[in-house]
C-alpha cells in the first residue's frame, strides 16, 4: 500500500476526532519515518512499509489522545518544542502573553530579572530568552516532570545559561528583590468545568485554579504587589477580567489593560503595579 492509499484509509479514523484527518495522518507518519512535509509529498506513491506502526499511533489518536504527545512535539511561535505528557500542551495564545512581555523588555537597556510562575514546558521563558538580549529568568513550577521537560526545551535551543530552574510553590523560592517583571499562564480553570474529552489528558494542577477558577491568579497578583515587582502580565479566563479588575483597584493599581485573543476573548492583562 502506499502512503497516498494509508493516508486515506486511516484517516477514516479521525474524522470525529478532527478537522484535518488526513493532514494528522500525514504528521503521524512523518513522525514515524522522521521525515519532513515536503518529503512526504515528493514520495506519495511510495510503499509504505510501516503499517502497523502507523495504526497503532492513529487508534491511539482516535480515542482523542493529543497528538502533541503521540509525536512529542507542539509549534509556538514559529518554533518546534519538545512536549512530553504530564506537562501542558501550548496554546496558541500565549503568544499574545509573550508579544506582551516582548514590548515592554526590548526597550531595556540593562540586563532584565524575570520571573515565569508556572513554566510547563519552557515555552515562555525559552522565547523571552531567544527574543530578549540581556536578560535573566527565574523559571518556576510545582511540578518536577515540567522542570525537566523546560530544562530539555532550553537546552535544545540553547538558552540555559540565561534561564535557571527552580521547584518552588509561586515565590517560595524566589527571595531576590530586584524582579524586573513576573509573567504567568497559570491554571484558572474552575474545579467543576467540565473539559473535552482530549484535555483530560493533560495535568489537571495545570488547569484548575480552584473552586472558581481565579484564586491563584489573585494570589499572583497580590504576592507580586507585596514583592514590589515592576511588572505583573498573566494569561485568564475568558470571564474574568471583571473579579482580577477588582484586585487590582482595590490594591490601588493604576495602570494596567486587559488584551482579547485571536477570538476576541479576554485572555490577560498587563499591569504596572510600581
């Protein structure tokens, strides 16, 4: 069989599961023969000889198990990194998070300490690495799989000498006093939401921010007004910039402004708390 006939044959598969079957089917098999999308195409009418292989991928995908942990890998801003289960897939709007921070630090002339709350797999802090000349960044997290996975991703792109590691519960473990900036995609889920059926895979201490899904967000706001840090910018939920609105005015914060996503949703802010 060729991989023209085993894309359409398996794609079959998929067809509840996504929009582009045939286009992940393709992905799966790239992944499988380490090649790239232009190879494949070259070589539609090859045989195809890993059948199996390749059904045993799409059947696993087809219980709507992400694809980013078939293949080990998710795209975020322009780049490949490496995603592992147990640690959080990117999203596409945290660019946006990232766009945000990027205005602010490029304008710097002096090294900048940063600190990311939450790092997952690195994608934050690695970028505001390769974008950013002269800076430092603390990169926390509570979970040891994400610490080892961001450690994988800044090493690939080879960025650890500006980045370093810690496990630490928000600011535990961050005792410095002179934070330029703290930038977070924290959880901010509500406990009881009920997720599709794919995201279930992924860590739910990634997700959940508590019974209705702001406290931790709250929380960041006000340890990071307390730690007198210049600059706060966190990605939200869609429904809660009015309740994070009223932390900070209450903390008496003058300057700050919420951004909308692709969809045209709120999905963070951005606040001068200094």
């Amino acid at each position: 069989m060729t991989i023209k006939e085993i894309v359409k044959k398996e794609s079959q598969k998929l067809k509840y599961i996504t929009h582009i079957p045939a286009k992940e089917v393709e992905i799966l098999i790239c992944h499988l023969l380490d090649k790239n999308n232009i190879w494949l195409h070259i070589n539609y009418n090859i045989e195809f000889t890993k059948e199996k292989e390749l059904e045993k991928l799409v059947n696993k995908r087809a219980t709507d198990y992400p694809l980013e942990y078939i293949i080990n890998k998710a795209s975020f801003y322009g780049e490949t990194f490496i995603v592992e289960e147990g640690v959080l897939i990117p999203r596409p709007e945290t660019e946006l998070l990232v766009e945000k921070a990027v205005d602010i630090l490029q304008n710097r002339d002096t090294t900048t300490k940063v600190v990311e709350i939450g790092v997952g797999s690195g994608i934050i802090s690695v970028m505001l690495a390769l974008l950013i000349k002269d800076i430092k960044i603390i990169a926390v997290d509570i979970n040891e799989k994400a610490i080892e996975l961001a450690k994988k991703n800044a090493k690939k792109f080879n960025v650890e000498d500006k980045i370093e590691f810690r496990l630490s519960n928000l600011y535990e473990e961050v005792l410095e006093t002179d934070i330029f900036m703290t930038i977070s995609n924290p959880p901010y889920i509500a406990n009881n939401y009920r997720l599709p059926k794919n995201v279930k895979y992924e860590p739910s201490n990634a997700l959940f921010g508590g019974e209705i899904g702001d406290e931790l967000l709250k929380k960041i706001i006000e340890n990071s007004y307390n730690k007198e840090i210049t600059y706060l910018l966190c990605e939200m939920g869609y429904d809660q910039k009015e309740p994070l609105e009223k932390v900070l005015n209450t903390l008496n914060i003058k300057e700050y402004e919420f951004y909308k996503d692709y969809e045209n949703f709120d999905r963070g802010f951005v606040a001068k708390l200094k």
